[in-house]
C-alpha cells in the first residue's frame, strides 16, 4: 500500500487490536490458572455431559469465528460500494467524517477482529468452566487452543495493510459490476 493512503491514524489502531486480542488471551490464561488450582477431585461415576456441551458449543464457535465476519465484511462493502455507509447516524462520529476508503476498511478489520476473538473467548471460558465441572483435560485443552488460535490472530502492520488492499480491490470490482 501507498504511504499516502495508510488511514490515519493507523499505527494507534493497530496498537488497540493488539492490546484487546492480548488481553482477551490473557484473560483465558488467567482464568485457566485459577481453574487448575481450584479444581477439586473428578468424580469417577459420571459421565462428562457438561463437557461435551463444551465440546459442541466450541465446534458451533469455530464455524461462526469463519461465517460471521464474513458476513459483516460483505455486507459493509456493499453499503460502501452503493454509497450508503455510513448511515447518517454513524456519519456524525468524528471518525467516520470525511473517512477514506481505507479509513473505513481500517474500522470494519477492528469490528472484525473483535468478533473473531470475542466467540473464541467465550468457548474457551466455557470450556474451562467445563474443566472445572467435569475435569475432563480435553476441556482444558479446548481453551489452550482456543487461546493459541486467538494469540496467532495478533495483527501484523503488513497484514492490515493488505487486507485492506484486498478489501478496495473488492470493492472495486463490485462497483464495476454494480
């Protein structure tokens, strides 16, 4: 990408999504540690019901992490394309006046990368507090990749600048075929 057509303030973003996807796995991490020393004893007659709950529930979580920002990302790039993003309500947001394209595109990978870690934060906390229930390791071991998958979405400035490439070009063919 051009030096002339990096968003504004794209170094302070970057440095935002960085510190929310730490924290979001530092917060499994920490949540892990407590669960390994307050777990009790499992009980050997049960069946693990609640795990497998876990079990499902990270399962649905990995194919919505894939569908559901897709989703948005599209969607947004056809209000974009058709000029009718940002609604008028988000228009008077001192960020979104006067946003470049790849300003807007900056903020929609932000949205996106909320909602990516956020579902893999909510299956991991899930299965940890499964772990503690059930005391099945693989509980646990749902979280350690769940919070692994998370640390390996740590946005790249090369990355950003990229996807934001790809998403303009997008754009462009979509406002050729439109």
């Amino acid at each position: 990408m051009d030096e002339e057509r990096i968003p504004r303030d794209f170094d302070k973003y970057l440095r935002g999504m960085r510190i929310v996807v730490v924290a979001l796995v530092m917060g499994v991490v920490t949540f892990a540690v407590i669960t390994l020393f307050t777990s009790g004893e499992a009980k050997p007659d049960r069946q693990p019901v609640v795990a497998f709950i876990g079990l499902v529930f990270a399962a649905i979580t990995l194919v919505a992490r894939e569908v559901a920002p897709k989703v948005i990302v599209t969607s947004v790039r056809k209000k974009i394309a058709n000029g009718s993003w940002p609604s008028p309500q988000q228009a008077a947001s001192p960020i979104l006046k006067d946003a470049t394209t790849e300003e807007k595109f900056l903020l929609i990978y932000q949205s996106r990368l909320i909602v990516r870690a956020g579902l893999l934060e909510g299956a991991a906390f899930l299965n940890l507090i499964m772990f503690t229930i059930d005391h099945q390791w693989w509980s646990f071991a749902i979280a350690a990749v769940f919070a692994a998958i998370n640390l390996s979405t740590f946005p790249s400035r090369d990355g950003l600048l990229n996807w934001i490439d790809q998403q303009v070009e997008l754009l462009a063919l979509e406002q050729t075929n439109s």
